[in-house]
C-alpha cells in the first residue's frame, strides 16, 4: 500500500478555513484498509446557515456577479493553484475514494482540472447581452434587450464515486457565471471538497463568501439546511435518485431552480454483426472502479443467435480481470465506498440468484482481499429484463446480461426502464447502429465505442436520471437567468 496520506481537515466558511463551530470532526476512512487516514470538520446546521449567509452576502454586496474579468483572473488562479498541488491530491484521492491510481491520470483528477479551462473560456463565449428587433405592442414601439445573468447563490451538493471531478464540474461553471457557491460533498470523500478550499483560500483573489467548502458526517442534516434555505437560489447535485427526489421536494418550498444528475442502468446492446469477440473481451470493464458509475453500462444486451458464444467469451473476461489494492496501476477496480456500499451490492447479488438470474463469476467478497470493502469481479446470465438487477441501480461490479431476437425487441429492453442516462450499441453497419443509438430514450449513447464524454459535451439523463444537463454550454447556462428589458425605440 502507498504511505501514509493527510488532507485539510479544515472548512472554508465567508474566505477563512475553519474549524466546525463545535469543534467536533469525523473519521475519513480508506476503503481499501478499513483504517482511518485523518480527521475532517464535522459541520452542525450553523455551521451551514454561516456559509449560507457568507454566499448570499458575497452576491449582494460585492462584484463577483458583474466583474468578468475578476472572475477570470480568480479561476485561472484556482487552476494553476490545483495544478501546482496535483501531486500532493492524488494520494489523497487513492486513498479516500478507494480510486484506482490510473483514474487520477485522467477522469478522477488531471483531466478535471485542465478542462476547467473550457468553462473559464465560456465566460467570454457567453452572450451576455443582445438586442431584438424593434417591435409594437399596444400601439408603442419598443426596443428590446435580452441580458444573461447569474442565478445568485447555488448550493453543490456532490456525491463520493468521483468527487473531485463532481466538485469541478459544478462550482467552475456555477462561479464562472457569476454565482456564489456552497459546496457540500459526500462525507465518505471530504478532502476532495477541503482541497479545494484550501488552494482557494491561499492561492486565489476569490472575495470571501464566494466560495465556501462545508463537510458534515451527518450530511443529511446540513443537506436539508442548504436545500431548504429560502437564501438560496439553486440547487445543482449529483446523487442517487431518492435523494433527488427529495431535494426537488424541499426546494419547491421555495421554488429555487434545481439540477439534478440521478441514477442508471443503463445498457449495451450489441449487434448480431459486432465484433462479438472484441466487444465481450472489454465487458468486464463495468467493473471499473468497482462499479461505481452512473453512466456505466451495466446492462448487456446480446443477440440470441451468438448468446452462447458471447458469455463464453464474458466469462473469460471476468475471470482475468485484475482487482484489489487501488494503488497498483494494473488494477482498474479498488474496494467499494464503505461496508454500507458493500451490504447493499451483496444483497443485490443474492437478490439476482433468487430471481433466477444464473451466477457465472463472482458473486461474493474476495478470499484473497481480507481487508478492504471489496466485491468479486460479478457476472449473471440468463437475465429476466424485468428483474431487480436488471431494472434497480446496484452501484458495483455486477454485469447481468440479456439475451433479446431482433432490433425492435433490443430497443425494447433497453428503454425498459425508469433511467435514461445513458448507453451504447455496438455493430458492424454504422449506419444501423447509429440509427438505434437515436431510438434509445438516454441523455447519452456511445456508438461502436465513440466517447461521448469531455468538458463540452452536455452530461444527464431522460426519465428518473435527472433534469438539466452538467458540461457543455447547456450546463454552462443551467447557472444563468435570462432577463428581457423594454426599451424606448432608438
């Protein structure tokens, strides 16, 4: 295992890093040892009613909200600070996340924070003022100016499968356009929040209340103080689906915009003309990361007349797939959150052998691993489409594969289900597979292993895996208002 790691057990509350008003901290916890690997803040509902107080201050009363070129000059700051310090997060990502180190090189950390640059560009991309045509209402001519302007205070609310990426992706876009932001992680993964408040805090000219980072143990408690608080105007999260739900319901109180980036199940449909042995040869990869993946495609959906071949040539693939300690660039899948997580996907499993689902790997914890929160590489067959594990979000390293006839019958099972957030088809004829791919009822779809993926590319889902769109100029705009102005006629 790498040596030891610590992280900033501090918060940033109104530009200073502190301590929790009571003074009370929680565990952090490495899911690959069970052992504790540092302390972190342990906010109370004060703690988040000051930070909320701090943003809608900041919005008020100082420039943050007109002042593009501070906001520009702030978050190349915040960029080059993260850069400097990269090496110093990655261990801290490893070890709190449980991510595999080859992840940090891309999606889990670098990656995140060169395509900042894109939303900071947006700044000067973005429209912020355009005049319509002169036009008559009630016998008066009147010239007309539509203004963007930012939403006000936005509360970030991320969950812990790819935090520091999660964090980014809302609090650079949503400052970017002029907003304050209190960003509230995942308390499984606070160091990736607390990170970034502290480069921000030394290495930045961000205004006090600006940005404000608070971590709680009990993130219930302080989530329904930040999505219920009438001071703020918007909440972005990232989560699972009942969460959603619930954030949607408490912010209707005050009718406060909401995103929301939920749950999927999404599917894999591959053609009776694939390349059968290459696309079964790469299904193990839904254990990347031990599974923890909104997007990833944890349904297979294979076409009967090469059902056989196509789970023999699974089973090898699960079979030697390389897991286990997260710090081994070999290994793409570490342990999964916590021992809550790993119940949760356990039972899911014991739920696939009752419902009739035949178990051809895994399906338990690893005899080799006896510590860590880890779940065996898992592949069921013979998958009824209707079936928990095939319609519920399991969040682990669980593949259930479908067998289906005909096009129209794949369609079918794949839009057979209450997510839509992503999926993929996979043929020999482009123009085939790209034509189910438009069928599917899913924010996103990779066709014959096209990535959709990157900073400008609008992120989210149809159905219960959310509203709105993260990245991209869509998710750019998610953090604006649009005011229209009457004018008298030039």
């Amino acid at each position: 295992m790498a040596a030891s790691v610590s992280g900033e057990h501090r918060m940033l509350i109104d530009g200073e890093l502190v301590e929790a008003a009571s003074g009370a901290t929680y565990a952090n916890v490495n899911p690959a040892t069970e052992e504790e690997i540092g302390q972190v803040a342990d906010a109370g509902v004060g703690d988040m009613e000051r930070a909320v107080a701090a943003a809608r201050r900041a919005f008020d009363e100082t420039d943050w909200a007109n002042d593009r070129e501070l906001r520009k000059r702030c978050l190349r700051q915040l960029q080059e600070g993260l850069a400097k310090e990269r090496e110093a997060l990655r261990p801290q990502i490893v070890a709190e996340v449980g991510a595999p180190v080859t992840l940090t090189y891309a999606i889990q950390q670098d990656a995140c924070i060169d395509d900042m640059e894109w939303d900071i560009e947006c700044i000067d991309r973005i429209d912020w003022e355009h005049d319509l045509p002169e036009h008559e209402f009630f016998g008066m001519r009147s010239a007309r100016r539509v203004l963007r302007e930012p939403v006000g205070v936005v509360g970030a609310i991320t969950p812990w499968n790819f935090p520091f990426m999660l964090n980014l992706s809302k609090i650079v876009p949503a400052l970017a356009a002029g907003n304050t932001v209190i960003l509230k992680p995942a308390p499984d993964t606070p160091w990736s929040a607390t990170y970034i408040g502290r480069v921000a805090a030394e290495y930045t000219d961000i205004p006090a209340g600006v940005l404000n980072v608070v971590t709680a143990g009990d993130a219930a408690v302080v989530g329904e103080v930040l999505s219920g608080d009438e001071r703020v105007d918007m909440i972005s999260f990232t989560g699972s689906t009942a969460t959603g739900k619930r954030i949607m319901a408490r912010g209707a109180e005050s009718l406060k915009r909401v995103f929301l980036e939920l749950g999927g199940k999404s599917a894999n449909i591959i053609l009776d003309d694939a390349d059968l042995e290459a696309q079964c040869r790469s299904g193990a990869m839904v254990c990347m990361h031990g599974g923890q993946g909104c997007a990833i495609t944890t349904r297979m959906l294979l076409p009967r007349s090469r059902y056989d071949e196509g789970v023999e040539l699974l089973k090898a693939a699960f079979e030697g797939w390389k897991y286990g300690d997260p710090n081994d660039p070999e290994n793409l899948q570490g342990p999964l959150i916590n021992a809550r997580q790993r119940e949760r996907v356990l039972g899911y499993i014991e739920k696939g052998k009752t419902e009739g689902a035949r178990l051809v790997v895994g399906g338990g914890r690893p005899a080799h691993l006896d510590k860590g929160y880890y779940v065996e590489p898992t592949l069921f067959v013979d998958v009824d489409p209707d079936s928990t594990i095939a319609q519920e979000e399991i969040f682990g390293p669980v593949l259930a594969v479908i067998p289906y006839d005909t096009d129209d019958d794949a369609v079918r099972i794949a839009n057979n289900s209450r997510y839509g957030l992503s999926g993929a088809v996979n043929g020999g004829d482009l123009d085939r597979a790209y034509a189910i791919a438009k069928r599917l009822r899913t924010g996103t779809v990779s066709v014959n292993n096209g990535q959709w993926f990157g900073p400008d590319s609008p992120f989210g889902g149809y159905k219960e895996s959310g509203l709105g769109r993260e990245h991209g100029m869509p998710g750019f705009e998610e953090y604006l208002e649009t005011k229209t102005v009457g004018l008298p006629p030039s």
